[in-house]
C-alpha cells in the first residue's frame, strides 16, 4: 500500500486503479520527488552542488555554492563554469577536457585549485556527472567540496617529514664529525707510534687499538651510509671503469690477514668474466668486501670460497653474480626472512661474540639493487654454512675511444706499478710551505708530527678561519698548500675558503674535516677548495693529495 503524502490521500490498495488515475497519480509522485530533490540541495551548505548546460554555462545554484565560491544566483547563472579555474587551466583547456572525459565515461573526479569571486583560491574536490534524460544529453551535475584544510594539513605533514629528515641528516652528520674528531687525533697518533721502535708487547697493543679504531670508524660509515640510502640520497657511478677479477683478487688479498688460522680464503674466477666494464668499483668493492668479511667473521674452521661468474649479457651490458660460500655458523631457518632488514642482529644476548650494528646486510641489499641487482642468502647445500649472492649490472664499453681512454685510466691507476708515494712526497717536502688551520689542539700536534716526518719543515698554524684569511693576505704567494679544518670558531672553513679566493690567491686548499656527507663534500669543491681528505686521516689518502697539488 502508498500513502501520497498530500492533504487530499489517493490510497492504492489491490483493487483495479482506471489508467486516467494512475496517470495523474505517477505525475504527482514525479513532481513530489522534484520538489524534495531541490529542496534539499538548496538547504546543503557543506556542498557546492550546481547544474551546467550541455555547454558548460550554470544553471542552477545552490546556498552551498554561494556560501562556497561567493557567488549570487544572478552573478554566475549563465556563466561558463571555467570562472572558477585559474589561468594555467584555462590555458591548458581543463575545463573543456573535464566535460569531454565526462561525456565519455559518464563521470569525471578532480583535485585542483579553484577561484572563488574575491579572487582567492580554495583546495576543490570536484565531481562532474553527466545527466541525461531519455537518453538524450540535457546537461551536467556539479558538486565541489572544499578540501583546503586537508591540503594544509596535507602540506604540514610533508614540510615536518622533510624537516625531520633534514634534522635527521644535519645529526647524524654532527655525531660523525664530533666522534671523527677525537678518532683522528687518536688514530693518526697510534699511526706515528707505530712508525717507532717498539717491544713486540707494545706493537700488539698497538695493533689492538689501530683495529678497535677501525672497528669504530666502519660502525660511523655504516649508520651514515644507512642514512643517505633511506634518505633517497646515495648516488651510484656507472661510468667507471671497473675489472672484477682484479677487484675481488684485490679484496680477497686485503682480508686474507684476517682469516682464522685453519680456514682456507680461496677464489674462482669464470673465464667469461668482462676485463673492463662500467660501474661503480667503491660500491661493488663495499659489497664484496662486507660478505667476504661476514664469512670471516663467522668462520671459525673449514673454508671460504668467493665465486664470480657471468649469467647474462646483452648488447649494452653484462650481469656478474658473485658468491661468497663458507662454512661458519650458518643463519637459522627463523632468521632467513629478516636477514636484509637494517639494524637486525641473531644473537642480542649480553655474551654475543659477534659484534656489529647490524646494518651491513641492508646497506648491501641497497647497493646491489641500486647497481640493477639483487642479493639473496640460502643455506650452504653441502655442509654447515652460509652461501651469499647478489647480481650486478655492469656496462659495456662500446666505442674504441672509450675503450682506449678507460683502458689507460683503469690500468693507470690500479695496473702499473706505482711509485711509493710516502718516498715521492719526502722529496717533494723541503722547501714547500704549508699552512694548517685548525683548532684543536691536539689535532695540531698530530698533525704538525706527521708533517715533520714527511719532510715539511715550513709549517704554520692557524687557531681559525680568520687568522688563515689574514695570514694567506699578508702573504699572498708564501704558501704552496693550505690545510683547512671546516669547524672552527670565529670564522669556518668554507667561510676563509670564499674569501682566500676572493682576494684572488690560488693556492691549493685541501678540506681536512669529520664531516663525511657527500654533499658536503660538493659544498667544499664548490666554494672554492681544491680537494677533500676525510678525518680520521688515512695517511695514503692524504699523501695522495700531497701528489695532486705539490707536483
């Protein structure tokens, strides 16, 4: 049974109704129905909801749509909707694409800016309808909402995340420098002292501490490189030229020292591996060399095989898979699927054996994938142990020149023999003069040591960055090489950089700095300095340097 909801009541009940009736009846209903649909789309205020023509013009107007984008009924009834959109829109026809793809599919949803009457703008969520009776197109439905506290709000999140990252970043780098610090002055200290006569005794102790140190040092580079890497920051170079064979003889040849006595460190090399290719040798040399020293690390018998083959090639590259399988410890089943996760360690007890932050699995995991790889683990298939693999995509060197030009660089720099560079600076040393910013005292002392026994006699120091200004104006053309620490007070080192160069002095300036972070480093180079040398001091590394600019 219907009740019409009017003051005069036609009730149906079973019994036939004639067709004039129910004609008269239906047409009621019909216009019933209408009446309340606009009656409650006028009464919405949340909502901007508004019929177009087929040609985008308004027709209706609701309080909503009034209240929302400041409009009367008779200000905007026969307008096209376009009013509402900015002029980058109208430029790229949105609105016209809007009613096409709504003609189309039927329906049409957007997010965008949209202008209200004053001019200001609004965050709109805007969905078009295409309405037809019939069949036959007779317009559009419109409805808006606006959305702009959510875009605030939106907005807040994303500038406190990157804050937060840019915090983050800013820390890990001020924990670096304020740890490297007191590690350089240490370790380039323990460095002189082994370059002494010492009882065996004493050279053990020695030695204990030079490996505690740089126990140390790869626990810094570890969180600094997990940093840069969920950062989205880390970079790979893909265009050096890299060998593998000569590079896992290399690394095999650096850990062999460190091998438990009755464990056997061997390689297998497959033929087919490239000679040359293009890649990052840093990145691959770091993977390589973290696997092989886990295997180490927990292999106490038996031995360590590390296996490098080509599994594929193409016209632009080839894919190496290396190996590394050993009979250590071995990983639990329940570990296997957390084993690449950051900061992941299976023995957390207080009489753990085997110490580690826990990042050296991720970080590979990243490299690997970032190198176009992947990496993965299973269970040694024919003993206890470990068996770790990851691919990498390396490319192929196309044309003879650069064949020729990477071919002399790579064989130039690991290949040839290399002339002893601690014998090539002392001959470069008498009569040069080097001046040495830096404030911490005891970074001095090591410092000026180590400057003394490589044959500088010419050596001044400068508490700041600017008495290193003053000293380098009062003396342009006095000093052939300046050694500039970044943290100092009153005047940094970027800061004397800019205004050595200001003053028009050319002389060569080597960053000595804890500040580890590749875009650092980029700061360095671009404001003037000529090199880097990371802090604690790696006396090959700074020698290097020495060659760079005193030759």
């Amino acid at each position: 049974m219907f009740t019409q909801p009017q003051s005069s009541r036609l009730v149906l009940r079973g019994d036939a109704m004639p067709i004039f009736e129910l004609s008269r009846f239906l047409r009621e209903i019909h216009c019933y129905r209408n009446d309340t649909y606009r009656v409650l789309v006028d009464t919405v205020k949340d909502y901007a909801i508004f019929m177009l023509d087929t040609q985008g013009n308004v027709r209706t107007w609701n309080s909503g749509a009034q209240l929302l984008k400041g409009y009367k009924p008779e200000e905007i009834i026969g307008k096209h909707f376009s009013v509402f959109y900015g002029e980058d829109d109208i430029i790229f026809e949105k609105p016209r694409k809007e009613l096409e793809i709504c003609l189309r599919d039927g329906k049409v949803e957007d997010e965008g800016w949209r202008y209200k009457k004053d001019g200001s703008k609004f965050w709109a969520n805007v969905t078009i309808t295409c309405v037809t009776r019939n069949g036959v197109h007779i317009g559009f439905s419109k409805v808006t909402r606006d959305l702009t506290e959510r875009k605030v709000a939106e907005s807040q999140v994303v500038a406190a995340y990157e804050e937060s990252a840019k915090l983050k970043s800013a820390f890990l780098a001020n924990t670096s420098h304020e740890i490297r610090t007191p590690l350089h002055g240490m370790l380039s200290a323990l460095t002189l002292l082994m370059d002494t006569s010492l009882t065996p005794e004493q050279r053990e102790l020695g030695s204990i501490i030079e490996e505690s140190g740089s126990v140390l040092l790869q626990v810094i580079n570890d969180i600094l490189d997990y940093s840069k890497l969920s950062s989205g920051i880390f970079s790979i170079s893909s265009d050096t030229a890299v060998s593998i064979p000569n590079l896992i003889t290399s690394i095999v040849r650096s850990i062999q020292t460190t091998v438990k006595p009755g464990v056997s460190l061997a390689t297998s090399l497959d033929l087919n591996l490239p000679a040359t290719a293009l890649g990052d040798p840093l990145r691959y040399r770091q993977v390589v060399q973290n696997l092989v020293a886990n295997a180490v690390k927990f292999t106490e018998s038996g031995s360590i095989d590390v296996r490098a083959s080509l599994v594929e090639e193409d016209e632009t590259s080839f894919t190496i898979r290396t190996e590394i399988t050993d009979t250590g410890i071995g990983i639990e089943d329940v570990a296997i699927g957390s084993l690449f996760n950051p900061f992941t360690q299976f023995d957390i007890s207080a009489t753990k054996r085997y110490k580690g932050t826990g990042l050296g699995l991720s970080i590979c995991k990243s490299l690997a994938e970032l190198m176009g790889g992947a990496i993965g683990f299973h269970p040694n298939p024919k003993e206890q142990g470990s068996v770790f693999w990851f691919t990498a995509k390396l490319g192929k060197i196309n044309t003879l020149n650069q064949v020729d030009r990477l071919s002399a660089k790579f064989e130039a720099s690991v290949l040839s023999p290399v002339p002893d560079s601690l014998d090539l600076v002392r001959d470069l040393a008498p009569g040069k003069r080097v001046l040495l910013a830096e404030d911490n005292i005891i970074n001095q002392k090591v410092m000026l040591m180590i400057l003394k026994g490589l044959g500088f006699a010419n050596v001044d120091i400068a508490m700041n960055g600017a008495e290193a200004v003053d000293r380098t104006k009062r003396k342009p053309l006095f000093y052939d090489l300046i050694l500039m620490d970044i943290s100092m007070p009153v005047l940094d080192g970027v800061g004397a950089a800019i205004q050595i160069r200001a003053a028009g002095i050319d002389a060569p300036i080597i960053a000595m700095t804890a500040n580890a972070l590749k875009e650092d480093v980029a700061s360095y180079l671009a404001q003037g300095m000529n090199d880097y040398v990371p802090k604690p001091v790696d006396r090959q590394i700074l020698l290097k340097a020495f060659l760079r600019w005193l030759r």
